[in-house]
C-alpha cells in the first residue's frame, strides 16, 4: 500500500493536483507571492495554527470546520465548543470515543491545523472500512505515523 501511495505521489504531484481553494474569508492574511492552492493551503494550516492556540471563542476553529472544510451544519453553540474541546484532549491522549467519532468529518479538519505536517495533520481514520471495523470492536488499535490511536465505543 504505501508502495502504491508513493507512485501515485510521484505520478501526480500534489503541488500540481490539489485543488482545495481557500475562501475568501480566511482569518489570516496570505501574501502575493503564495500561490496555488498547495502552497496557500500549507501556509495557511502553518500560520493558522498559532491561532488557535489563542482562540478562546473558537472563532478560528469554526471557520475551519465551516468555511475551509465546508461542514455548515456544525453550528457555533456550547455542545460544539465541549466537542471541540474533548476531542483535542483525546486527540493529545491518543483515544477516541464513540461520540468523538460521529463527528469526525467535522472535528477532523481542525487536526489538519493543531498539527500541520505532523501526526495529527495527516490522521487517515476517516474511511467506511475502518469506521465499520471501529463499530464491530470494543477497541481498534491503529498506529499513524508512529502515533498509536485506541478508538473506544464509550
């Protein structure tokens, strides 16, 4: 598989390929010279990260959710800002839980900034085979980039 991976990499280049465009709104500024939705996209998740560190009102962390990755439906309310909240911390503890798991299309976008480049910026769960094979265990051990997640049904 990562043989496969490295050929179609190498077959078509992301600086080429990728095509996620950044809106409009974004909270940062890109300079000129950044061009290409690669490029801007990596400095964006970069500079953006610094961000969020700051961002108590989770300003930053919706508009990556709803904006960046296009997830409308997860509104800005308190349960949100929990969820937020509980899945950095399982993030950090490498542990899932079942109800961080039903969210992960939306939660998952704010990996790719706490931790661009890294571990949690490249966090590959988000498939229905490992979900399935997540809901049929009490426990599933993945390792990703040398970081070990247990997913839990609790």
């Amino acid at each position: 598989m990562i043989t496969a991976i490295q050929n179609l990499a190498e077959t078509l280049p992301l600086e080429k390929h990728y095509t996620w465009e950044i809106p409009a709104n974004v909270p940062i500024d890109i300079p000129q010279e950044i061009t290409g939705a690669f490029s801007r996209n990596i400095y964006l998740k970069e500079h953006l990260a610094k961000r969020l560190e700051s961002d108590d009102l989770l300003e930053s962390h919706y508009w990556i959710i709803r904006e960046w990755g296009g997830i409308k439906t997860f509104q800005v309310s308190k349960r949100n800002n929990q969820r937020i909240d509980e899945f950095r911390k399982q993030l950090n503890h490498n542990r899932l839980q079942r109800s961080t798991f039903n969210l992960i299309s939306s939660l998952s976008k704010l990996a790719a900034f706490w931790n661009p480049g890294g571990n949690l910026g490249t966090l590959p769960i988000l498939n229905k085979d490992r979900y399935q094979a997540f809901m049929l265990q009490n426990k599933k051990r993945e390792n990703y980039g040398g970081r070990v997640y247990t997913l839990d049904r609790a």
